[in-house]
C-alpha cells in the first residue's frame, strides 16, 4: 500500500452509471502523452492521473525541472501515480526512437490548425512543452499541419498545461468512442 491509498475511500465512490463505457488498462496505450521538459510539478501530477484515466502513457523529456518523485508530484497524482505507465527519456532524439510514430502532434498557441480539425486515433503522439515557453523551435513549426491549438479568446493568453492535456485526451477519446459506436 503506498502513502496515498488512505486518501481516497474507493466505497464511497458511486457506481458507473454513464452511458459512456469504462476505459480499460493495461495493454497498448491509448495515446502517448509527452511533456517536454516541465517545470510544475502538480502540473505532472495532474497529467499522469489523466494519463491513468484513459491508459495513455506519461512520457518525460528530462530535464524536468523538479524530482520525479517529489511529493508534490505524488499527491496532485493521488493513489493513481502506482498505476501509471510512466518512462523518463534524457532528450528528444532518445524519445523519437523510443515511439517511432508518423501521428506526432505538437501543442501550442502559435499553431495554426485547432484541435477539433485532426481525426485522432489509438496511440497518437501528444506532445507538450514547458509551462513558461512552450516547445522549442528544433520541435515546432506552428505550420505544420500536426502543430494543434486549442481555440481561445484573445484575452487568455494560455491555458493550463494540464488542462490543454486533458481537453486533448478527452477529444481524442470522444472521437475513438465515437467511431466503436458508428462501427457496431
């Protein structure tokens, strides 16, 4: 039992009465999420407990600015953090050989195209960069038609990085759901 498993009461936790199926674990992933070099450790937190909610896996571009298991990573995670498919890459050339993938997409508020124009599919590539500059110009290029945005209004200049995470798991969720219903 880790230090966690006492915070949440699993008993109280009404049952599943959505029309939308569970998601299950294990097996190949839905989705590849990258962080590329984070700073905010709660952000993380928060990322790999989404990351547990719909079996994507959590990748790290290290450096990361903070200790993987610092405790403020641990609890924005909650009891999930023992279920995440996590690994640490030293850089970006290691990650590319690690998830070789034509289906990259690289987020950000200069890209061109919105998230809602791409048909996403199992085990996409999402990648993320630092919560203070984004991704660095080696990565991105807001042109290329895998460069996504998530449509604001002028007066935001960003959003939360673990926010634009879950937005775009839930929408490639939505659309993978979707798709099963259209095919039964």
């Amino acid at each position: 039992m880790n230090q966690w498993e006492d915070t949440v009461n699993h008993e109280a936790i009404p049952p599943h009465d959505s029309d939308f199926p569970e998601i299950q674990g294990g097996g190949t992933p839905s989705a590849h999420v990258v962080l590329f070099q984070p700073e905010i450790p709660q952000n993380t937190g928060n990322i790999g407990r989404s990351c547990v909610a719909v079996n994507a896996k959590l990748w790290i571009v290290e450096p990361a600015s903070f200790q993987i298991d610092e405790k403020r990573v641990r609890r924005a995670g909650l009891d999930y953090w023992s279920h995440l498919n996590l690994e640490l890459v030293p850089n970006w050339d290691v990650l590319k050989e690690r998830v070789p993938s034509e289906r990259y997409f690289f987020f950000s508020k200069f890209a061109k195209r919105a998230v809602w124009d791409v048909e996403f599919k199992e085990e996409d590539v999402f990648v993320f960069g630092r919560e203070s500059s984004g991704l660095p110009e080696s990565i991105l290029d807001p042109n290329d038609p895998r460069a996504l945005r998530l449509p604001t209004t002028t007066k935001v200049r960003s959003l939360n990085l673990a926010t634009t995470v879950g937005i775009a798991l839930y929408e490639q969720q939505r659309q993978l759901q979707n798709r099963s219903q259209q095919n039964l």
